[in-house]
C-alpha cells in the first residue's frame, strides 16, 4: 500500500450481502486505520471496481499534543507536539506554520504571542514531525524524521495571560488549506501555569483544502 490515503471500492451488491472487512497480514502490518466507508450508487470517477487506488491529491495528516496529565515542572521549557503528514506532489513545497495568540480574541500583532514555521516537502512521502516551544524564551526547535530541521520564527509582544497554539499548512502561494488546534497554555511571571491540550485529530484534505 503507497503511504497517504487508498480507496478501495467493491464489486456491485444488491444490499443483502454481508461485508467484512479484514486485512492481510501484510496490510495489518503497515499499521493501516480504516477512516471511513461510504454507500454509492455507482462507482466514484476514475475509480475501478475491486482494486485499491491511491489518492494523492489528498492530504493525510494527524497531530497529537503531550497528554494533560504531564506534570507543569515538566512543561516549564518543553511543550512538545507532534504530526504525522503525506503531502501530495505540488509545484512548490508546503509550509507548516505554529501560532500562539492572545486567548480568546488575540489578533496579529498586539496579540500575537509568536510564530514558527518549517517546510513540508511536496513529495508525497511520509514524515513525522516534532515540535518543543519553551514558553519562556517563546522558541520552538522541531524535528522532521528525528532529524534537527531549521524553523523560522518571530516573536510578539505578549508574555503573560492565556495562549493558544495552532498549527496550520499553506500552499507556496500561501492559501491556508489545514487548521488543526494544538493546545492552550497560560504563563505568569515567566512561569507556565496551566496547559489543556486539545484531542488528537485526524484530517484528510482535500485539494487546495476545498
């Protein structure tokens, strides 16, 4: 199976026969998740009957925060997150931008706790990324298969209060196509105080993110 998303749709049934659904040893192996299964009437365009297909044009990618329950000494100079992502082939590569605003209404600049981004390849490989802000020194180093990976960052004005961080991946000409909230934090006198990170989401997107 290629890495990203594959569509697999049956043979025509009359609706009284019983589908299940069960992988080789080798699919099970590759650590495959089931998203999703629709009815048609007929088959999906360009899609043949009782054959896997890939989809490239789609985007596959989830992200995961620490888990609540880690303790805040823990979290003083490390709040780590994670995405796992396939990017379709495109003319140029992706970017991977981390916001922290003002919460609930904070808006660039004066509200605008800082900004990181890193690039995505198009290549329509697999990659992991990782993400570490010390919310002290607002500086974020990240990860791209384990490897130390170079990240762009500006600072804001705001240093006390509540804060949230969101991820977000933009074309080269820069149209937003994904949004996934991370977490929210809160620092005081140059301590983190509270953190509340948001479930581990899942997302296919389609092209352009239409």
């Amino acid at each position: 199976i290629p890495e990203g998303l594959s569509r697999y749709v049956t043979s025509p049934i009359t609706g009284t026969e019983q589908l299940t659904i069960s992988p080789t040893a080798a699919i099970a192996a590759q650590q495959t998740t089931l998203l999703s299964a629709s009815l048609w009437s007929t088959p999906p365009p360009g899609i043949t009957p009782a054959q896997l297909s890939p989809a490239p044009d789609l985007m596959l990618l989830q992200t995961s925060s620490q888990p609540a329950s880690t303790p805040l000494d823990n979290l003083q100079s490390n709040i780590r997150s994670s995405l796992r992502v396939v990017a379709p082939r495109a003319a140029g590569d992706y970017t991977i931008t981390l916001d922290a605003y003002v919460e609930p209404w904070g808006t660039h600049p004066t509200g605008h706790f800082g900004s990181w981004s890193v690039v995505l390849p198009a290549d329509a490989a697999a990659h992991t990324y990782t993400f570490s802000l010390n919310p002290i020194t607002k500086e974020v180093t990240t990860t791209r298969d384990n490897a130390p990976l170079q990240t762009f960052s500006w600072t804001g004005h705001p240093t006390e209060g509540d804060f949230s961080m969101t991820l977000s991946i933009r074309q080269k000409d820069g149209s937003l196509i994904a949004t996934v909230p991370l977490y929210l934090f809160t620092r005081q006198s140059d301590r983190l105080t509270a953190y509340q990170p948001n479930p581990p989401a899942l997302l296919v997107v389609p092209p352009e993110g239409k």
